[in-house]
C-alpha cells in the first residue's frame, strides 16, 4: 500500500524537518518488507483567503486533488479518535490487508479541515486534547508511521 503524507503548510529547513525525515526515511526503508511505502510527501500553502470557511474549502480542494482514487483517507483533527500506537498501527495494517492500494495521511491547516472532508474521511484521529504546532504533529505522525511498520513486523523498537 503507497502511503501519501500530506500536509498544508510547508516545514522550513531545521531541526523539525531534519527529524521528520528521518523518521520518514526509516519508513520508507522499513515499510516495502511489509507492503507499505511511502509514495510521496505533498505540502501545499496555507489558503490567503480571507475567512476561515474559504480557506479550509480551499485547502480541502487542494487535498482533494492530490488524493489517489480509491485511497483510504486519514485526518488528524482534534475532534477524531485518540488511538494508541498499536490501535493506529492496526488500522493501517487493516486497510493494506483489505486490498487498499492508496492511503493518505492529512494534516489541515491553521484553521482546521472543511467539514465536508472530515466527513468522508476513511479514519479522524487526534493526538490528544493539547494543541500541538505544525512542525511538531509533522514530526509525530511520522515517528508513528515508522512506529506502526515496526509493531506490523514485530520489530521490538515498540514496546508495550
């Protein structure tokens, strides 16, 4: 399963994006032995609209356009579920083993995601009830993904 990370805001070069690369680069090296890869990393600009509703239409088009057909859609918002490591890693497992080629991991903007999107969204999950910056959340799904390879094989870097 190709797994797209997508993000709105673009990560500066830095400490953030050197450490969320490395955890994607993990990802990807750990991943195809289990049927999971990373196909891509998309970072579109934050909407210059002038309303909050327009942006996040905006940037929902945008998220819209990049995702594969037929891809299960995951969003990280803070009204989603909060999952443990081993419940978000048996949902990605579950859908690779459900026959889904595609799979998109999503982070909105500033504002939020357009209700629309979060509606039809495979999977909404929230990393806890604290607000967390951008550069951050980007560094902690991707330590995730890289955590979820390692449970779906069995490698002991997750302990319980």
């Amino acid at each position: 399963m190709r797994i797209t990370f997508f993000a709105v805001g673009r990560l500066k070069a830095g400490p953030e994006k050197d450490l969320a690369s490395r955890y994607l680069d993990r990802f990807a090296k750990a991943g195809p032995a289990i049927g999971l890869e990373l196909a891509k990393l998309v970072e579109i600009q934050e909407s210059r609209a002038s309303n909050p509703e327009t942006r996040k239409r905006e940037e929902a088009a945008a998220l819209e356009k990049a995702l594969p057909e037929g891809a299960a859609l995951i969003l990280l918002d803070e009204r989603g579920k909060s999952l443990d490591s081993q419940a978000f890693s048996d949902a990605i497992g579950r859908y690779r083993d459900n026959g889904k080629r595609d799979m998109m991991l999503a982070i909105g903007g500033a504002d939020g995601l357009d209700p629309d999107l979060r509606a039809r969204a495979d999977l909404v999950v929230n990393l806890g009830i604290m607000t967390w910056p951008h550069q951050l959340v980007r560094i902690l799904i991707a330590e995730q993904l890289y955590r979820a390879v390692t449970i779906l094989s069995g490698h002991p870097y997750h302990r319980v």
